[in-house]
C-alpha cells in the first residue's frame, strides 16, 4: 500500500511541473494564465510565444506523461495503472507548485495512455482531428478523445474494476475541468473561441 501510495503521489507532483509556465518565467513573459483562456497549456502558448515553442511543451508533456506511465508500469500491478493517470492529471490541473491553477490534462493524458494502450492512443488523435474538423469546437473534439483514451485504458486492462473506475475517474476530472468552456456552450451567452479549451 506504501508503494502505491508513493506512485502516486509522484505522478501528481510530476504533474503539477507546468512547462507553459516554467517557460514563461525563464522568458520573462507574462504568466500564460493571465491571458486568453487563463489556462497555463499549449494553446496559450503558441497564442504568445508562437508555434515552435507551443510544440515544445506539448512534446514535454507528453514525454512526462510517458515516463509517469513507464514507472508506475514497472512498480504497480496492471490494473492500478488508471490511477497513476488520474493523479498525473490531477497534478497538471491544480499543480501544488503553481497555485493549483494549471492546464486541463488533456496531452498528459493522452501521453499516458500512449504507452498503456497505443492504439487507443493513435485511434483518439484521429478522432480529435475529425470531430475538430467537423464542429471546429476545440474542447468537444477533446471529449471525444479523452473518452477513446479511458475506453482503450479499460479495455486493454481487461474491465477490471480498479481499471475501469481509474479511467472513469480521469475523464470526469478532464470534464470538470472544461466545465466553464460547457457551460458557455450550452447556454448561448458566450461564444466559444477554438483553441481556448485545449490541454
């Protein structure tokens, strides 16, 4: 129980090291969170800092994501594995070493499941790219990936409960974090600009 506890508990720290902001302060740019969305993730950065840059912390993100799920692989039994990734975007979206205001946890999550169920992974992009081709609405597109994501998890881990509950758990916290982007949606009130909700 100790060593899971551990795990963890090192997935949510590695996951509260956000790269869009680190970045910024090295720059001496504002903080990302103060403009566009208010979200500290890719979007904002190619917003300021342009594309190169934004395709470098997307990359971190990713290249984080996989090596929580390389460790976590190595010390915990298959069907905990979920959890890990629930605690990596819990770091991501209230990271204790940034005010407990980050990203959303989409590429981490998606960078998670890349080495747990890759082809889970490869159908999810596609199916961002076509849902955000048809509706042009950033965070819908991620929903639809963000599911195929938990799907794949669950189903590669064979259904198991503490599988399936962990990869549950992640894509409701991946919601709850799009909640102000939903209900600008569905109320009508306010537009929802593409781009704002992403990471």
């Amino acid at each position: 129980m100790g060593k899971i506890f551990l795990i963890y508990l090192f997935a949510y720290l590695a996951g509260s090291i956000n790269f869009a902001i680190i970045f910024f302060r090295l720059t001496g740019r504002e903080d990302p969170r103060l403009s566009f969305s208010g979200n500290a993730g890719t979007t904002n950065v190619y917003r300021q800092a342009g594309i190169i840059w934004a395709a470098v912390v997307f990359l971190l993100d990713i290249g984080r994501a996989l090596a929580v799920a390389v460790i976590a692989s190595y010390f915990l039994k298959t069907h905990l594995l979920p959890w890990a990734g629930f605690f990596l975007v819990l770091g991501n979206s209230f990271p204790c070493f940034h005010g407990f205001h980050g990203g959303r946890g989409v590429a981490n999550y998606l960078g998670f499941t890349a080495l747990i169920a890759p082809w889970a992974a490869l159908i999810a992009a596609a199916i961002w790219l076509v849902s955000y081709g048809i509706g042009r609405i950033t965070f819908i597109a991620s929903f639809f990936m963000v599911f195929i994501l938990a799907l794949g998890q669950a189903f590669t881990l064979h259904w198991k409960f503490s599988a399936v509950s962990g990869a549950l758990a992640t894509f409701l916290l991946i919601l709850f974090n799009h909640r102000k982007n939903i209900i600008k949606y569905w109320s009508g009130n306010e537009p929802v600009v593409p781009g704002d909700e992403e990471d």
